[in-house]
C-alpha cells in the first residue's frame, strides 16, 4: 500500500486559514475604526447643535430678564405717577376744605378764648392758644366734636398762666374731615357742611 504525506497539505490550509483570520481581523478593525469614527463624528456634530441651542437659548433668557427688568422699571414708575396723582387731586380736593376749616375755628371759637398758633401736618391740625379758663377749653373741644370739617379734638398740654395773665395756655390735636369722607358719613347723614348752600351759619 503507498504511503501519503499529508503535512505539506495541511501546512498550506493552516497558513491559508492563517491569512484569512488576518484579513478577516485587520477587516474587523478597520470596520470597527470607521465605526469609531462616524460615531465620534455624530456625538460632536450633535454636542455642538445643542450648544449652539444653548447659546441661543441663553441669549433669548437673556433678552426676555431685560424685558421683565424694564417692565418692572415701568410698572414702578406708574405707581409712582398713580401716587402724585392721588396726592394731587387729594390737594385739589382739600383746598376749600382749608376755606371751611377757617371758617370753621372763627364760628366754634367760644368767648374768653384766642389762638397764638395753627400748624397743618397732612390732615392733623394743631391748634395753640390762651383761654381765660379751663372750663372754655372744654367749651372749645366740645364745639370742634360737634363741628363738621373738624373731628377728634385731643388735649395735649394745657398749663395754668400766673402772673399778670390770668388764664390757661392750650394745645389741642384735631382731625381736618375729608370733603365726602367717612367722617361726613358717620352721624352726618343728611347734614351740609357749613359754607355750603342751603347749610345754617
């Protein structure tokens, strides 16, 4: 029977598959470098589109602060203008109050007693003066509760004058009432402030 020698064969086939296993792993590598590649390549097209969105949402916020600051900016210049408005047509509104209230402290004014002083601040009133007792101070605070533009007379200092001047040195707190106010309201329904038409001197 013959003899075969097979080594040389099977040494081909064992370099063949050799060099197939290193085509097919420098293939492999190749296909898993472009892979890395492209990826790496749609990772960073990606990150730079969502940071150019963030800038330009940045941007935006930015803008829409600025808005909000210049509207708060104007929203605190209307309350102001609304506040010298009101304060405007409240001076308006109280200039011929002043008129009644004068009018007011000569009529409710009692015999024996006289003002040194008048000092406004807003709607309180402080009136300083001399009566020749006590007893017409009384009389005085009295007459302002029951007047109709004068309202919660208050005795501060009243001090007993000796010597040569007989009598009582006073200083009295009261309220100017408002033209239409609460004040008129309260117990004064169906009254006419003093100096209006149709009102009793």
């Amino acid at each position: 029977m013959p003899r075969i020698n097979l080594l040389p064969h099977r040494q081909r086939d064992r370099a063949l598959k050799r060099r197939e296993f290193g085509v097919a792993a420098i293939g492999a590598a190749v296909i898993a470098a472009l892979v890395t590649v492209v990826t790496g390549i749609v990772f960073s097209a990606a990150i730079e589109h969502q940071k150019e969105r963030n800038d330009l949402l940045t941007k935006e916020i930015g803008e829409l602060e600025k808005q909000i600051a210049d509207i708060d900016s104007l929203d605190a210049q209307k309350q102001r203008t609304l506040a010298r408005m009101g304060i405007i047509e409240r001076l308006q509104r109280s200039r011929p109050e002043v008129v009644h209230v004068f009018d007011q402290l000569g009529r409710q004014m009692p015999d024996g007693v006289y003002l040194t002083g008048i000092k406004q601040t807003d709607r309180k009133i402080e009136l300083k003066g001399i009566a020749q007792s006590s007893t017409r101070v009384s009389t005085l605070m009295k007459n302002i509760e029951s007047s109709q533009w004068l309202a919660e007379p208050q005795l501060q200092v009243i001090e007993t004058l000796k010597g040569q001047k007989q009598g009582a040195e006073f200083t009295i707190y009261a309220t100017q009432r408002s033209l239409g106010g609460d004040d008129d309201v309260k117990g004064k329904r169906g009254t006419k402030p003093a100096g209006s038409p149709g009102a009793a001197p």
